[in-house]
C-alpha cells in the first residue's frame, strides 16, 4: 500500500499549500536549543493536525481548535510573523459544514489578530503591522470567501438535483402521454382495421362488390395508421432549436409566406429536455400557420430573459377560431409539464399570436446524459 500524505481527490493542492510551512520550520530550526526544540514540537503537531483533517473531515472542529491555540501561544512567545500560519486553520474551515462552528472558529481566528493588538497596546511586544498586513487580511476574508464558495457549490448541487427529478417527472409525464397516444389513435384505428377485416371475411363469398369495398378502406385506414406512427415517432426526436427556426423559416417561404425570424444572438440556459418541447412548439405554431392560417406574413421572435425565454409567433391569417386540435392540446401539454405558459389570442388587423413562455434551466452533463 503506498504512503500518501493527503487524499488523491483532493490532488496535489495541499501538498502545495504545505511548502509554505518550510518558513516556520526555518525560523524554529535558525533558533535551535531548547526553546527551538519546542516550538518544533507543537509545529510538528500543527502539521500532524492540518493533515489528519483531511483524512477524517469529522475532527476538523476539534482540530481546529487545537492548532489556533498552538499559534496563539507560538505568536505570544515567539514572533507576530508565525500569524502567517494562520491561513492554514483559515483554510480549513473549509471542512466546517455546521453555521454555528464556524462562526465559532471564525471569531476564534479573529482573536489571533485581537491577540497581537494586543501585545502591542500592553507593550509587550513592539510589533511591525506593516509586516503582518497581508495576513491579516487573508485572515479576515478567506474563511469568508471559502464559506461562501462552499454554500455556492452545495446550492448548484441541489439545483443539479431539482432539475433532475424535474426532468424525471417530464419524462414519466411523456411517456404517459404517448401511451395515451397510442392507445386513442393508433389503438382505435387497429380495431377497426380488425372489424373491417371481419367484415370483409364474412362477405367476401356472398357480396364480392362490397368486399372490395371494405378492402379499400382497410388499406385506406392501414396508411393512416402508419402515417400516425411516424408523426408519433417523429415527435420522440430529439430537436435542435436553431435547427428547427431554420426549417420553420423554409417551410414558411415554400408555403409562400414571408417570414421574418428575430433570435438573440447567444442564448443560454435550456436542457436537452426543455430544447426538445420548444422546438416542437415550434414546429407545432408553424405548422398551424401554414395549414389554417390563410397568413402572408409569419413573425417568429425568441427572447431570452433572466429567467426565462419566451418564443412568440404570429401571422395576419384570418386568426384563432378558439377550438384547439391535438397538435395544440398536446403542445400545451407539454409545455404546462415544465412550469411553462401558453396564450393565444387575436390581434387588431394582424392575426394570431401565440407566446410560449419556458423557465430557463442551466444546462449540466448530468442531466444531458
């Protein structure tokens, strides 16, 4: 088994951040005798302290603790220089997950500084602050910065999460809902083709006539089926947006509609997922436009704001009637499953618009898997 002296996840960065204590180590070595030996002893256990918390994080509290009081006698008996080691307690309250620990061992940290103030003000000492500055500094803001990248790092991870069993729950919710596709559409259409086949076979040696009646439509119903299949399938497809607004763009011109698409240029912050249901809304709007519209003109702007973006269509057709077919039912489905909006409404000597409004939802290698 090979010796290690931190952790490998935590990589080579504590090794680092060890160099730096070759100065103390110096400074007691330089001193030699008696009082040199000693305050090699108690830099030894800080070291041993500052290593164990990495291996057991548990202990870090105790720890801490311990080696603030090993400073505190080091800088009173020593040199208000050793403050410098410091930064390593400081660092590790970066293990301190409880708020009100690390308040406690923060304020501790503070009586390091509150300590040479006070060696100076009772003239124990004569002390150079020029010299200690910069620790001091580093001493009052590194806690803070770490506990706040700790509290950042653990709010991404819940979020992270969140959107996961968001997106579990759409998944499920889609799946439900092409069961039900399947079972009303393609369903239906099979037991009928399985009734006309009966039919036909009960008739086919008394009126040969209307048997080839019913095989006609049973070929005629066999095609639909297929074609609701494949618009089924096509809807499982993953959709790209930018893709999908340069199809709608061409589609709207061979139908002879002009066309007029406004996008931001940089747009960030959807999934695959939520991509996907956009995108066939998308397709959704303006296949209508072009089926029932009547429109000339077809305006497609995407917006993105700091919570959400927002894709409006609209055309001067002849406007919405106010009876929604699958195709918008199942797009307002959708949009609905992700905590999205949909209007529609008729505007004055223009036509229909119709917003769709999706939360915007960072992207991560988690969920895209």
């Amino acid at each position: 088994m090979n010796f290690r002296l931190f952790p490998r996840k935590y990589g080579n960065l504590p090794l680092l951040w060890s160099i730096y204590l070759i100065f103390p180590l110096i400074y007691f070595l330089g001193m030699g005798g008696l009082e040199g030996s000693v305050g090699l002893l108690g830099l030894f256990i800080f070291i041993y302290l500052y290593r164990d918390i990495y291996w057991h994080p548990p202990r870090a509290v105790f720890h801490i603790i311990i080696m603030t009081g090993i400073l505190a006698w080091m800088i009173y008996y020593y040199h208000e220089g050793l403050l410098y080691t410091a930064l390593y307690t400081a660092n590790m309250l970066s293990f301190v997950r409880k708020r009100l620990h690390f308040s406690l061992l923060y304020v501790l940290q503070l009586g390091l500084i509150g300590e040479i103030f006070l060696l100076d003000r009772l003239a124990i000492r004569e002390i150079g602050f020029s010299y200690i500055f910069a620790a001091v500094m580093m001493l009052l803001v590194i806690p803070l910065l770490t506990r706040y990248e700790i509290k950042w790092a653990n709010t991404k991870k819940e979020l992270d999460r969140a959107n996961e069993r968001i997106e579990e729950l759409v998944k499920q919710q889609e799946r439900e809902r092409i069961a039900r596709d399947l079972h009303d559409t393609v369903g239906q259409t099979l037991s009928m083709i399985t009734l006309k086949s009966d039919i036909a076979g009960r008739m086919l040696h008394k009126n040969v006539e209307k048997t080839e009646q019913e095989i006609r439509e049973i070929n005629h119903i066999s095609r639909s089926v297929l074609n609701q299949i494949r618009e089924i399938v096509s809807d499982l497809k993953q959709l790209n947006l930018e893709e999908e607004l340069n199809v709608s763009n061409k589609l709207l011109r061979q139908a002879g509609i002009e066309s007029y698409v406004k996008t931001p240029e940089q747009m960030g912050g959807l999934n695959q997922l939520y991509e996907n249901i956009l995108a066939y809304s998308l397709r959704e709007c303006v296949t209508n436009a072009i089926r029932h519209s009547g429109a000339t003109q077809c305006f497609i702007t995407l917006k993105e704001q700091p919570d959400q973006i927002i894709l409006q269509v609209l055309d001067n057709g002849v406007g919405f009637s106010g009876r929604k077919g699958n195709g918008l039912l199942g797009m307002e489905e959708r949009i609905h499953m992700i905590s999205g909006a949909v209007s529609m409404k008729n505007i004055d000597k223009l036509g229909c618009q119709i917003d769709i409004q999706v939360p915007k939802v960072q992207k991560s290698e988690d969920t895209a898997s």
